[in-house]
C-alpha cells in the first residue's frame, strides 16, 4: 500500500500543513496526532522527533511578524527534511501522514487533498504542480478530468 505514495510529495505536503499549523490554534490537537505517527518508528525516534517540532513552533511564535513569513519558509524546509527522513526509515507511516494532511486540508476548506509542490523564490520563474485546475491572471490550466 506504501508504493502508492512518492516519498518526497508526502514529505513536501505534510511539511507545508504542518508549518501552516504550527501558527495556528489547532496546533495542539495536531501535534497530538503526530505522536500517534512518529511512534510507529519507536518510542526514542518519536520523543526525538516531537521535540524538534516543539522547537520550530516555538521558533515561530516567538518570531516578529514582519519576519513570520521568511522563518515560516525555514521551518516548511526543515520540516520537509525531518518528514523525508522519517518516512525513508518507516514507509510504513506514509498512509498516517497523508491522511493527516487530507484531514487538516479539508479542516480549513482547501480544495485538493492531493500532494502539492510548490516552488517559489526561483529567478524569473515559478513552477507550480497541482492535481486541480489553475487560474491566475492571464493564464488558466485546467486539470484533466478523473475517471
């Protein structure tokens, strides 16, 4: 059942909804969910794991808002490394993730519950890739249909 999941888009999702809940309210009931997920490894990869989490939240909180946007990138980067690794040592854990993602995803209205990629910052160009269709500005790219 792993084999459906590619390691990096899961890592990839589950970093940007976790970073982007790490601001939020709701933090708290999805770190609890995220120690479910880590002791799947065992028991010292979770308090480890957990604890560089709670250091990145912290992080977060305690970063100046004109500043928030710029350590939240830092944090997805870091995250997205520590949720590779991770799953490259239990693959096994991918289906927790994703339906960690999907959940948080539905929970706050976003369309899609399909892995994204997003790269930004690049010189003169963006490269977006997405299961839906994309509007913006001058240009429309409409997602072939599912069957």
């Amino acid at each position: 059942m792993t084999e459906a999941f590619n390691v990096l888009e899961v890592a990839t999702s589950g970093a940007g909804v976790l970073a982007a809940e790490m601001a939020r309210s709701s933090w708290h009931g999805v770190r609890d969910a995220l120690v479910a997920f880590f002791r799947r490894g065992n028991e010292g990869t979770a308090a480890d794991e957990l604890r560089v989490l709670d250091l990145h939240q912290v992080r977060l909180l305690e970063t100046p808002e004109a500043e928030r946007e710029r350590v939240l990138e830092e944090i997805c980067r870091e995250l997205f490394i520590q949720l590779k690794g991770f799953l490259e040592k239990y693959p096994e854990t991918a289906v927790d993730l994703m339906a960690l993602v999907r959940e948080r995803q539905r929970a706050h209205g976003e369309g899609s519950s399909e892995p994204r990629m997003v790269a930004q910052n690049n010189t003169n160009s963006q490269v977006i890739m997405t299961g839906n269709s994309i509007f913006g500005g001058s240009f429309t790219y409409r997602a072939e249909e599912s069957k």
